[in-house]
C-alpha cells in the first residue's frame, strides 16, 4: 500500500480536514498512467491501493483520473472507504 499526506498547514487553516481514505485504483488499459498528484504508476491491469490523508489531495486525486478517464476512454476504475485503520 502506497501512502499519501496531502494535508499542510495552508490546507487545514482553509478547512481541509485530514480524513484518512484508502483509494482503490484499478488500470483496465494496456498502457501505463501515472496519478500525477502522487506520482504513482498505474500499470496495465494492475490494481494500486493508496490511503490518502486530506480531503482536498482525495479530491484532487478523483479529479485526475477523471481526467485520464475522459482522455482515455475509462479505462482507470477508481473506489475508496474511509480507513478505519489507526496506524
């Protein structure tokens, strides 16, 4: 699992609020995507778990592969839950 702290001090003083979520990425393409908020490499047919802290960086995130989706014919299935995971 890949790891991810969008919060900062700018974020919080406007309100973001560090809720942990563990995003499911699934790339159904035959090409390599790269997530650019975190940096991370989808590849083909592979699936990618990110818990991401923040919700401005979890909306950023959904906002870039609907990015990739639009320009790539959806081939990027997302999902989430909030992790209930204290570590």
């Amino acid at each position: 699992m890949n790891e991810f702290d969008g919060t900062n001090p700018i974020l919080s003083a406007l309100g973001d609020m560090a809720i942990v979520r563990d995003v499911t990425i699934l790339n159904k393409g035959f090409k390599k995507h790269i997530e650019p908020l975190t940096g991370i490499h989808l590849l083909p047919e592979q699936t990618v778990i990110i818990r991401v802290t923040g919700d401005a960086a979890f909306e950023n995130i959904k906002k870039n592969i609907d990015q990739i989706n639009f320009l790539k014919n959806n081939s990027i299935e997302f999902n989430f839950e909030l992790s209930t995971d204290e570590s």
